[in-house]
C-alpha cells in the first residue's frame, strides 16, 4: 500500500469517527492538472475544524502527500457546485460519544506529533 492510500485510510477513519467529511480535490488518476501524490483537502467538519485541520497537516506531512488546505465554510456554493463531482468525498457519522471522541483525538494528535517529531 502507497502513502498515498494509507493517507486516504486516515482521513477516511478520521471523518467517520468525528462526523465530518473531507473532500480530497486534484486526487490522481481523476482528471488533476497537478503532479501525481498533490492534493488540495477541503475540511468540512461543523465542530472540531481547527483540530481536523491540524490532523490533515500532520497526516499529509507523516506520508509525505504535497497539500494544500481550503476550509469549506469559506468556499462559494458556486466552487463547492463545480469540485464536488470530482472530488472524492471521504465522510461519515460519529462512531463515538463527543467526549469520548474528544479524548481518542487529543491521544491520536499527540501521537502523531511524537511520531512527526520522534
């Protein structure tokens, strides 16, 4: 598996286990005018978008992914209208209680950052 896939595994459990999605823009292998492994991510989350954005930071850089971050509160239905059908879209409902979710994603950040830094 590429660090490219497992990149999309983390985002993937990340989304679901948060309640928010991601829409990966410019994926290889569906019509991106950027180098193959560069990807634009667009965090849409209604709470915790600061931390999920952190989690895309630190995973795109732990696989070593070039990216880039858009928030989508600050996109035109316009844009989200024209990305969307392109876009792989990666979402799913909370596995976990908010509290619970919380604590998994302080415990998951702060590893991730041991990894990044150890």
């Amino acid at each position: 598996m590429t660090d490219f896939q497992h990149l999309i595994y983390e985002l993937e459990d990340y989304a679901r286990e948060n309640g928010g999605r991601f829409w990966l823009l410019d994926v290889p292998g569906r019509s991106s005018p950027l180098p193959e492994g560069s990807l634009r991510v667009v965090v849409d989350f209604e709470q915790g978008s600061l931390q999920a954005t952190l989690f895309v930071d630190i995973i795109c850089r732990k696989h070593r992914v070039p990216f880039s971050i858009l928030q989508a509160a600050d996109l035109t239905d316009g844009f989200k209208k024209a990305v969307l059908p392109n876009a792989l879209v990666l979402m799913g409902p909370p596995k976990l209680s908010p509290e619970v979710a919380e604590r998994h994603l302080e415990e998951r950040l702060q590893k991730l950052m041991d990894d990044e830094n150890g």
